[in-house]
C-alpha cells in the first residue's frame, strides 16, 4: 500500500531494526555476496547466476579506471586542484561522464536492440541488418556508438570481456550483432573501427536484460572507484591550484606484474 505521502519505491525497506533490500534482509547479504552482485540486485531486481555474476563483475572492473586523460578525472582533479573536499572531487567527475564520455553505452544499447529487433521481425541475419544499418548511419552521417577509440585499435578490454561471455554461455544475439556491425563498419569503410569497451558493455547489458536508461549509470559506478583514487592523490600528493595537463603526466606507480 502506497504510505501517507502518496508513492512506493521497490528497492529498500527500512524498518526498527531490520532493513530489507529487493526482499533480502541486508545482513543476511553481508558476507554471502559481493559487492558487485548486490549492485546487481539493487539494479536488476535479483542476485546474478553464477555466469551473470561473472560477466558483470568483470564490466565493473573493466570501466574502474582509464589514466589520467578522460573528461571525468581531469575534472574530479580540476576541483580537487582548487581545495575541495574529496566527495566534491569525485561529484565533479561523475558529473563529466556524458554523451561523449562513458555516454556511448546507452547508445550502443539502443543501437543493437534496434538492429536484434529487426532480426526477429524481417528474419533476416545479422550481416544483412549490420550492412543496412551501418549504411543508413552513414547516409545520415552519424556515427555509430560503440565503435573506435583514440588510443586503442583493438581495445583489450573487449576481448577480454567477450571472452568471459563465451566461457559463460553469456554470448547472444547482442553479442553477435555486435561484432557483424564491427565487420559492416570495416565493409563500408574499408577500415576497422574497434569494438569498443562501451560498445561490448553494451552488448554484455542488453543480454543480461539491463534497460538502456541503466547504462551510463553502469559506467559511473564502475568509475567512482577510480575517481577516487585520482582526487585522493590530488589532495596528497600534488600542489594545489595548479595547471593540470591532460597530456604531459607519467606514472609512477608499481611496475608491471602479474596475478
């Protein structure tokens, strides 16, 4: 029943001591799941399978952090910079995450079950519904999100997580269609354009049942760790009020090693 106030929400329940998430008793979670797969819960509604909770957790762990270069930590750095506090930091960043960063998740959702839709009413397979859309894209002269990106051309990121889909049985229609639009792109243009960590999350979400809306909160999810660590290190260990520069920064933490 609906409280005085007039509106429900089907996530958390808190009552005298006893707080119940999508129907779990909270405690009862602690130590039992991960942090990832109650994300996962408190998104999607239920706990992960065993693959979900995979596939999911390596998404997660695919977005913490990409250097010091993106929109997001140059901006959670920017803020920092000026003496904020630590959550201003990572607020700002999160607030970078848009259209054109972190942003193409959503619209590579839309975009493949857009073109897994077709399948299913025309019949049609994957290629034949890539090479239409791919044309129609470019007719438009709109670029396909998902595919391409400025440092990587073949972005380790998506193989890996491709990878974990398959050993899952998590490699679907969206996986597929996702791939025979990388071949169209190569077709019509006569140059691969990676598949591209947002365009495989993408896929990954739309066959775990993820709505589009959700995407970009994935992204910043994921992210907000890594936000953390760089506003972190601006506060203690740069000088404040200084000239961040997207490109003229090394690294100097552990060396390469291995699990």
């Amino acid at each position: 029943m609906p409280t005085e106030e007039g509106w429900n929400q089907p996530i958390t329940k808190v009552e005298p001591n006893r707080v119940t998430v999508r129907g779990y008793r909270l405690e009862s979670l602690m130590g039992r799941v991960t942090f990832s797969d109650a994300a996962f819960l408190v998104l999607r509604g239920d706990l992960p399978t065993a693959g979900q909770s995979r596939v999911w957790d390596a998404i997660l762990v695919a977005c913490v952090d990409h250097g010091a270069t993106p929109p997001s930590t140059l901006a959670a750095r920017l803020v920092a910079s000026g003496g904020a506090a630590l959550t201003a930091g990572i607020a700002a960043g999160i607030l970078a995450i848009n259209r054109h960063h972190g942003g193409a998740i959503e619209d590579c959702m839309r975009v493949l079950e857009d073109a897994v839709s077709r399948c299913r009413e025309t019949g049609s397979d994957c290629a034949t519904v890539a090479r239409d859309l791919v044309a129609e894209y470019r007719a438009a002269r709109k670029r396909l999100p998902g595919y391409g990106h400025r440092v990587h051309t073949d972005d380790p990121r998506t193989r890996r997580l491709f990878e974990l889909a398959e050993e899952e049985g998590l490699a679907g229609p969206y996986v597929q269609m996702a791939s025979a639009l990388r071949s169209a792109i190569a077709e019509e243009m006569g140059r691969d354009l990676a598949l591209n960590v947002d365009g495989a999350i993408a896929a990954l979400l739309c066959e775990m049942a993820f709505p589009p809306e959700i995407g970009n909160g994935v992204f910043a999810l994921a992210r907000t760790a890594g936000l953390t660590a760089h506003v972190f290190d601006e506060l203690t260990r740069q000088r404040p009020m200084r000239t961040i520069s997207p490109t003229a920064h090394g690294y100097d933490g552990p060396p390469d090693r291995e699990l």
